[in-house]
C-alpha cells in the first residue's frame, strides 16, 4: 500500500493565530512547526501500522518549506516535496500509485465561523464546483478522486473534519480542536492530537477498500468570488475565464484537473492585482 499525504499547518492542534503559522516569525512559528511535523509523523507511524509501505509527503502551507525533516522518517520508502511555487501547489507530488490520501493540519474552508478559515488565497472569497461551496480538502480530494484514488483520514479542527466527513462518509475524521471565532480555538495539546492521529491513520487504512473516490460530475464549473473587484478584473484576463459579476468569474472543464489548475493559476494571478506598497 503506497499513501499520499497533503500537510498543511492551520489545522494543527494548538494553532490559532497567522502568527503562528508565518515563516517570517522568530518566537510562535518554529515551535509551531515542529507540532506540525509531529503530527505528519504521527500520520505516517499510523499508516504503516495499518499496513503502508512508501508515504509520500507533500509540505502545502506557506511557503512550503515548514517540515522539519529530524522529525520525519529516514528511511527510502519515505520522501518529503517541499518548497514553492509549486505548478500543483497542495498536491504536488500526487499521483496514481497511491492508493489512498491524508490530509494532515487541514482548516474550514472561506466564510466559514472558524479558526484561520480561507481557500487558497487571501483574495477569494468563496469557491464553487458545480454549484458546491469547496473547502481546499474538497477540491484537492475531488483531484485524487478523478483518478481513482480515496481521500481515507482528515485531521484539522472540528469544522473541516465536520464538512469533509458528511461529503465522504468513509474518512477517519480527527479533530484536534474547536474553533471560538477566527482567532481562538478549545484545542488538544500537541502530543494528545498525535496519539489520536496516529490511531486514526491506523483505521483509515482499514477504510481503503471500502472507501469511494470523491467525484464532481462531468462537466465542471468553476465559479470563484474574490475578495475585491480588483482580484476578477485580473482572473478575467486569463483564457477561459468570464466575468459574472463584479467579483465574480467561471470557467468550465471537461476534465477536472484542467479545472483545478485554472483554479491554482487564477489564485496566483489574482495576487498580482494586490496594491503595491
């Protein structure tokens, strides 16, 4: 068995602020890190546990430079992705000899009443496919699905592991803690949420043959709103999209991964409309 995982930071036991989470900080951020890289290490103890073999891991927070590698495995069956830009950003490194997907540290998705809550970007707002309201776990297990292949654990806070769990009934879902508004949560200490990871990737791969790859149906739209008239103005320039409204644009797709990466692109371009200091 061969698992991919996907890390991400905002969804890690004990974190509530972007200070925490921000490469650029000295003091919160490299402790926070290190619980992150914990919690990966857990994920991947669990899974081979439960009987995988090679792991691959793909850091997707920030910068995506955050693991610390004298955390991680050292054996040849392990290997880490790591550093940005990225052309598939938070599945970078995925592909079809998997046989399932972690998502690890995973957050509520734009607009959600949650700690640290956002879909790829500070400039969107929301995220539709074929009319879904998407979460960033939504869309990148909709990218393994078209390939076959079963998102099987999730670990973030309550209300992603909620919203992922009652759209694939068959993940191992370990919420490490609670959200009080954007910037407080009811929390796990660190070394109380990698005993829970570590179990429950154990029993996510006991899910696999019963689980079911994720599916948007044929054809996709892709609806974004922005934060601002600024950000659609830019995401409008690029081939495919069309302006809806004054934050909002579409574009549509026989294939999803096509949808996907118009999706990555127009996160990067909308970006560029930002002010300049």
């Amino acid at each position: 068995m061969n698992v991919y995982i996907s890390c991400d930071m905002e969804g890690t036991a004990g974190v509530c602020s972007w200070k925490q989470c921000d490469p650029g900080d000295v003091h919160e951020y490299p402790i926070c890190r290190r619980f992150m890289s914990r919690e990966v290490r857990a994920a991947v103890d669990g899974a081979r546990e439960g009987g995988a073999r090679d792991v691959v891991v793909n850091d997707s927070h920030w910068s995506m430079r955050n693991l610390l590698f004298d955390e991680l495995p050292s054996d040849p069956g392990f290997r880490v992705v790591s550093g940005a830009p990225k052309p598939w950003s938070m599945m970078q490194g995925f592909d079809t000899a998997a046989d399932a997907v972690f998502f690890t540290g995973y957050h509520a998705k734009a607009g959600d009443c949650a700690t640290l809550s956002h879909t790829f970007s500070e400039s969107i707002y929301a995220v539709y496919v074929n009319g879904t309201p998407c979460s960033e776990a939504l869309l990148n297990a909709a990218l393994a699905g078209s390939y076959g292949i079963p998102l099987v654990l999730i670990t973030g806070d309550s209300t992603i592991v909620g919203d992922v769990t009652k759209a694939m009934p068959w993940v191992v879902g370990i919420a490490v803690k609670d959200a009080i508004g954007f910037s407080a949560i009811n929390s796990l200490t660190p070394r109380a949420a990698c005993t829970a990871i570590r179990s429950g990737a154990r029993d996510a791969m006991q899910r696999i043959e019963r689980a079911r790859p994720f599916l948007f149906d044929s054809p996709f739209e892709l609806t974004i709103e922005t934060v601002g008239v600024e950000h659609a103005d830019y995401i409008e320039l690029m081939p495919g999209f069309t302006r809806l409204g004054g934050r909002s644009v579409r574009f549509a797709a026989n294939e999803y991964s096509l949808l996907l990466q118009a999706f990555i692109a127009a996160t990067r371009i909308a970006a560029a409309a930002d002010p300049i200091a």
